[in-house]
C-alpha cells in the first residue's frame, strides 16, 4: 500500500471525527453557550450545509491547483475550520467555525479519490479508494467515541482544539507522501461543469441521494431506538455507535475488491442487501442480540454503496472526473439530510420509533431503481472500476513519482 494513502486516511479519520462527533457534545455545548439541545442541533447541519455548498465551489475554483497542493490547502481550511470552532465565543460564530469545517470535506475526498485512483494499478483503483474512506470508518470506531469522552470531560472545546492537531498532523503527511504528478494537465472550471452534464453521472448522484438516505434514516435515530424500543441504557449507546463504524469498516473492505471485479453488481447488490436489511431490522430491533447483528450488518452494507458509487460517477465524467467526485459527497450529505428528516417526519406521525426502518427500505429501493435503470440505458458498460481519462488527464504510473 503506498503511504500516500496512509496520509488521505490520517485526513479522512479527522474529517470523520468532526463531522460526527457533534451529535454526541450537543448537551455539553448547548449548556455552555446558554441554548437548548434541539437548537444546538443546527450545528450538525451547519457542517452538512458547509459541505453540499463547499463541495463543487471549492473543487471548480481549485479546478487548475495541482492536486497534491489542493488537498493540502483544503485540509489547513478544514484545520483553520475546527480553530475557530474552538475559539468560538458565542453560538453564532460556533455555527460559522461549523460551515467552515465542513466546507472542504466533499473537495476534499473528491480530489483525494482522484488521487488515490492514481497511485496503484488499474485493477486495484477501487481498493485505494476504499482504502482512503477507512479513515472515516475507523473515525466512527474510535475518533468519535474518544473525542466525545474528551469533550464530556474537558469542555466541547477541547474536542475541536484536538481535531485540529490531528488536521495540522495530517497536512504534513500530505505534504510528505503525496507525490507530486508530472505532466498533469487541467481541464479547467468548464470542462469539470461540462462532465457533470452526462446522464450516467447525474443518475449516480441520484441513486447515492436516494440510496444513502435509507441509512440515514435510521443512522440518526439509531440512538432512540436502542433506549425506546431495544432496552439498552443510554450507556451502551457509544458501544452501539461504534458497532456500526465497524460494520462500515467491514464494509469499506469488502466493496473495494467487489468494485474493482464487478462495479455495478457490487452496487446492484449493495443497495438490495440494504433494502433487506432495514426491514429486517423493524423486527430484529426487538431483540438486544439480534439489534447489536443488524447495527453491524446495516453499516456493512450502507457503506458498501460508496465504494462503486464513487468509482462510477468518476468514470463516467471521464476527462474531468474530479468536480464529479467531489459532488458525489454533496449528493452523499443531501442523503444524509433528506434521510433524517423522512425518518423524523415518519415517528412524528405516530408511526412508532421503528417506522424509520420502512422508509429507508423504500429510499433504498428508490436508490436500487434508479442505479438499474442507469445500467440499462448505459452505452458504455462499466464491468470494472477504470477510471477513464484521456492519456493527457490521466498520466501513466511511470508518471507519478
């Protein structure tokens, strides 16, 4: 494994930590800055806003920055982000420091996808990538739970100050270990707007929308249904959180081999085991044994989809694969978004804490569609993961040094 890839996971493992770890300090910081929990919950989505919005912005004006120096400066943003979040002395500016860190975090792995794309053989593109979001799983596992003991312990602040460390640490492994790449020639801004115009690609955002909604649906009330319907304490929460980051672990492992065999199977297969899985799951939840499987089970198969989604919609912008990339990851956030509040609007009807479950089914299956009928109307197949370039986007691996 070349050790730039290290250096995107170091990245991605602090990308990670901050984006999640939020939802476990609002009490902490809805106390100290004098507002109410619920209120304090726009914070989340001042990150996911900061992302859908920083996603094609950043990409397009960074459009003719070598990628190795991109990267860097968006991970010093995403560092100077958390800073200010740190610092923040009152509500407002704390949701400001929250846009800001949240503005590179789709540039960021769009370009970094590209990148890891291109450090390994062809064969084994998909498993680079994948390689690369592990850093945002092992986060769920271990980044979130310790930042927000951290944070519970020493003031939300000094969550933030440490995630900020983590972000200065990762800019000099960027700088370090990713090589610069020869003869890398730029498209520039209308080329990448020009390749979100193709119809494979805009169907591979939708289905990541649609798809990826099914487990944001009950990812963000996974916590109640543990409490309200499974029986666990609120304790055992953070066990439960962590089940799942490891479940997308396992996840992130299997898809990369899968995708770089078969793309769009993997994908086809992915979003049908998800389908299956949320609904088993309004049953499952009942039994404490049986709900801590299907935590594991729903993070494997939820991230399974990222995987070929993002090796498809950069194949399909073929010459300017990287404004696609990184608007994947807005699509990705919209699902995160569209899939909380659909969850939330099904348990304030009254349909029980569990009726999430069904409409991530239906969200998956929605995704599943879409994705068939992408395959189907597709003139040009893809069977593996190639990302296809020209010989003056993509340069050769003699190239990279």
């Amino acid at each position: 494994m070349p050790l730039a890839l290290l250096a995107l996971a170091v990245s991605a493992f602090g990308i990670g930590t901050t984006e999640f770890v939020m939802m476990g300090l609002l009490p902490n910081v809805a106390g100290d800055l004098d507002t109410s929990v619920p209120t304090a919950g726009y914070l989340v989505s001042a990150y996911a806003i900061g992302v859908v919005v920083g996603a094609p912005l950043l990409t397009a004006l960074g459009s003719r920055i070598p990628r190795k120096r991109m990267l860097v400066l968006l991970m010093a943003l995403f560092t100077v982000g958390n800073l200010a979040s740190a610092l923040a002395p009152n509500f407002g500016l704390l949701i400001a420091g929250r846009v800001l860190a949240g503005l590179p975090h789709g540039a960021f792995f769009g370009v970094g996808a590209v990148v890891a794309s291109r450090l390994v053989s062809e064969d084994r593109r998909a498993r680079a990538v994948a390689t690369m979001f592990l850093g945002l799983t092992i986060a769920n596992i271990v980044g979130v739970p310790v930042a927000t003991l951290l944070g519970q312990n020493l003031g939300w602040r000094a969550t933030f100050l440490v995630v900020s460390a983590i972000g200065v640490v990762a800019m000099a492994a960027l700088a370090r270990l990713v090589p610069q790449v020869s003869h890398e020639q730029h498209g520039g801004l209308r080329q990448e707007l020009g390749a979100l115009r193709d119809r494979q690609v805009i169907l591979g955002l939708l289905t990541a929308v649609f798809g990826f909604a099914g487990v944001f649906a009950v990812y963000s009330y996974l916590a109640s249904m543990m409490t309200e319907v499974t029986g666990f304490g609120e304790s055992t929460v953070t066990l439960v959180l962590a089940l799942f980051g490891i479940g997308m672990t396992l996840g992130a492992l299997i898809a990369g081999p899968l995708t770089d065999r078969a793309l769009r199977p993997t994908l086809y297969g992915s979003l049908a085991a998800l389908a299956v899985t949320l609904v088993a799951f309004d049953f499952t939840v009942h039994v404490k044994w049986a709900a801590l499987v299907s935590v594991v089970v729903l993070g494997a198969v939820g991230f399974m989809t990222t995987t070929p989604l993002q090796m498809l919609v950069m194949n399909k912008a073929q010459h300017a694969p990287t404004l696609a990339s990184a608007s994947n990851h807005s699509a990705f956030n919209l699902a995160n978004a569209g899939g909380a509040w659909l969850g939330g609007v099904a348990i304030a009807a009254g349909w029980g804490w569990t009726s999430p479950t069904l409409v991530g089914a239906v969200l998956a299956v929605i995704g599943l569609a879409i994705a068939l009928i992408a395959g189907r109307t597709d003139r040009a197949p893809v069977g593996g993961s190639r990302v296809v370039a020209s010989s003056e986007s993509m340069p050769h691996m003699s190239e990279v040094r």
